[in-house]
C-alpha cells in the first residue's frame, strides 16, 4: 500500500468554505493568498477549492504531495500553473512533460553538473564583493533590488561569460518583477481574460516581449562572439542527446536561457532579502553566523571549499528557505487515481503549497519561529525530507538546486564578513503574494564590521 492508498471508502474532497457563484473561491485566493492557503489544512488533507469554474484539489498531507511528485509521479503531469507560464518560457523544462520533458533535461543536466560549481562559484563571489563595494556605512539600501542586482549579474555572468550590457540589466531589472506580478495574476484567474486590452495585460505582455527580445539580442550577439567561451550558454549550444544524437534548436537554447535567467535571479534573489531580514531581527543568530564566517572565511574572498564548512550559516538559510518558502504549485491526474481514500479523477487539477506545507504545526515545532537550529545534525527536530520541498522532488525536481545553494551561501558569507545589516527604524516589512511571498520593502542600512 501506497501513502496515497487508503482502505476505507473512496469519497470526494471536502470544499473549502466561502465558495461565491461563478467567482468560486478566487476573491480570497487573490486578496490573501497566503492566509487561504494556509488555513485550508483545517478542513482536510485533500481540500476542493474552486478558481472561478476552474475545481481544484489542494493537497495538505506532505504524504499526499510525495505521492505525487515521486511515488505515482507517471500518474500526474505538469498542471495549470506550468502551462500559463508557458507564454514567457516556452517550451523549456520548467514548463514541458513526458518524453520530451526527459529528453530536455538529459541535454540541460550536464550544464549544471556539480563539477562545475566551483568555477561559477567564482563568479558568485566576484558578484557579491562588487554588491558589498558598493555600499557606505550608514547609507540606507534595499536589500531586494541589492540583491536582485547581485543574482542577475550572477547568472548573467555565468550563462554569458561576457556578463549583460548595462542596458539589458536595466532592462531585465525593469521587466522581471512586472513579469513575474502578472504570471501570478493569470495563474489564477480565467485564461479567456488574457486578451482582454486591460492594463494588467498589457503590462504582462510588454513585459514579456521586452525580456524575449533583450535575450534574443544576447544570445545573436553571442552566437557570434562564442570561440572559447566555457559558460552555461556554450553548454546548452554544445549538448547532444545521447539517445537521439540531436542538439537543440536556437528556440529551444532561447527557452532555456529564459527559464535560466528567472530562476537564477528572482528565486536566490528573494531567499537572500529575507536572509537579511531575519538576521537583522534576530541578533543572536546573526552573532552566531559572523562568528563562523570570520573563523572559516576571515578578511579574504569567499572559496567555494568554504561553502561546506559553513553549517550554521546554511542552517540560516535553511530556515530561512523553510518560512519563505514558494506559494503554490499544481499537477494534473492523467488518469484515475485516489489518494488518501478521496477519488480525482482523470484531468483533475491539483495543487499544493510548499509555503503552507514548512509551516504546519503538525510537521515543523513552534513553526513560525525562526530557529536555525532545527536543522542541527543529529538533532530530533531535523525536518524528514519529504516534508522540505523548497526545490520539488522527483523527476521535476529543481535542476539548479546545487546552484542555488551555492550562489546564496557565497553572498550571505561574503556580506557577513564586511557588514552587519541593521533594519531602517520605522518599517514594517510584510509578505506579497508572488511565486515565492516578496518584502512588501526591505530597506536596512550597512553597519561597517571591521
């Protein structure tokens, strides 16, 4: 038997209450998405809700959300979220399924083989001491855009070994968040609406066809300029598939770089603001990490050899990950299925939030406290992994994880052996709804260490 067996009779799901006719449960999910999420576990580890006329099953049991993502993973695809974010990045593997899905990421893997950490590690590291450079002692930042500055020119650097213009950061930097805004508006609302000539539309869409035409204009420029380039780009040009013996097209390397670009960017972006915003809130913690950092890292660059000596400070992010955590994912049943003694059926949407799941009190202690030490080795509070997806699991599970780690850690230790980050007096910081909940603003003001 299965977690996603049951041996009762097979039911329906309970149906969240508040539904609205024809609206279903859309208004709450759009004004406060992150407190409807949450309180769905009240009602059931399988929970129906309705997005206008659009039914979906919210899955609330880690068990029920590993059964899908890894024990009967061929019984589901990708889900609504994925096709709507197909607009902006194609057909790469953040969006795509089944053998195509597998072929895609058996080219991309080789790009992101941990063998090559240590060289973009490097390049993380001259990005973070060129963030630390630009700051002054008791001049006031935002940590968001600071951070966002450091991961694009991270990624850029790393997928272009020439780096971006400065015109094309602008432009990203310019693009990326109302992209992002907009992807998380259409995902929940009906997709008949997104030809309408409104203004959220034709933010999105402007939006959209900026970032495709910056990358096109790199990637053309590149293709040009590439002879002894070693970077991502050259990577993806260069892949053959070792079953078929086919490369990919100049549209699907595009797709790629795209899904690339946002998930090198936006993701470790908003991880490492709210790095520095719990590290501010809790000094103790903050003492504790400057305390590694000085004895592993002391006053010189950070080397990628450091990163695994860095426990506490990748306990930090840990939790840190952990309470800021992304907000909603889906799949489809391809097929009949029932999970937890509740019937889906064939086609069926469902969903589960990664957000909701790392701060249920049934699987995480005191969970909304920000206690790195949770994730102490050997300690009984470490978290089970299937109840810590942050990245996914199974055959979709983040492919640049690794990267991930590596780019946040190389900045959170490069910052701490420079400066404390002190909140500005006077602001409340709040979570914005968006693929992974955003400061509503994050302004701390650099304090010199040494």
């Amino acid at each position: 038997m299965t977690h996603a067996e049951h041996p009762g009779p097979v039911v329906h799901a309970p149906a969240a209450p508040g539904r609205l006719p024809l609206l279903g449960h859309a208004i709450p999910l759009w004004r406060q998405p992150i407190a409807f999420l949450e309180s769905l576990r009240e009602y059931g580890d399988i929970v129906r809700l309705d997005i206008g006329t659009w039914p979906v099953h919210v899955l609330t049991s880690p068990d029920h959300v590993n059964a899908v993502l890894v024990q009967q993973a061929q019984q589901f695809g990708r889900g609504r979220i994925f096709e709507r974010l197909r607009p902006m990045f194609g057909n790469g593997i953040v969006t795509t399924d089944g053998d195509f899905h597998r072929k895609q990421r058996r080219m991309v893997q080789p790009a992101f083989h941990r063998n090559h950490i240590a060289d973009y590690a490097e390049v993380m590291g001259r990005a973070a001491e060129a963030m630390c450079a630009s700051w002054t002692a008791g001049r006031q930042v935002s940590m968001l855009t600071e951070t966002r500055r450091y991961a694009l020119s991270s990624v850029a650097e790393m997928t272009f070994s020439g780096g971006l213009s400065g015109a094309a950061i602008a432009e990203v930097h310019r693009s990326l968040p109302v992209v992002l805004e907009g992807m998380l508006l259409r995902v929940v609302m009906p997709k008949s609406l997104d030809r309408l000539p409104i203004p959220p539309n034709r933010r999105f869409d402007s939006a959209a066809a900026r970032l495709r035409r910056v990358i096109d204009q790199v990637i053309a420029q590149y293709g040009a300029e590439q002879e002894g380039r070693h970077d991502l780009l050259s990577l993806l040009l260069s892949s053959v598939d070792a079953e078929t013996g086919t490369t990919m097209s100049a549209e699907q390397v595009r797709d790629e770089v795209i899904a690339i670009m946002f998930a090198g960017t936006e993701t470790p972006a908003t991880t490492l603001a709210w790095i520095f915003h719990e590290l501010g809130r809790h000094p103790e913690v903050e003492k504790r990490l400057h305390a590694e950092v000085d004895a592993v890292v002391g006053a010189r660059p950070v080397r990628p050899d450091d990163l695994p000596r860095l426990t506490y400070t990748n306990n930090v992010f840990q939790e840190a990950l952990r309470l800021h955590s992304p907000l909603l994912f889906t799949r489809r049943s391809l097929e009949p299925v029932t999970l937890g003694g509740v019937s889906i059926p064939a086609g069926a949407e469902l969903a589960y939030s990664p957000y909701a799941l790392h701060r249920d009190p049934a699987l995480f202690r005191d969970p909304t406290a920000f206690d790195p030490d949770r994730w102490q080795e050997g300690g009984d509070e470490l978290p089970r992994p299937h109840r810590f997806i942050p990245f996914g699991a199974g055959q979709h599970k983040c492919i640049g994880d690794a990267f991930a780690v590596a780019e946040i850690l190389t900045a959170v230790a490069t910052v701490a052996s420079r400066w404390k980050l002190v909140p500005a007096p006077g602001v409340t910081v709040r979570e914005l709804p968006a693929g992974i909940p955003q400061p509503s603003e994050l302004p701390m003001i650099p304090v010199s260490r040494h």
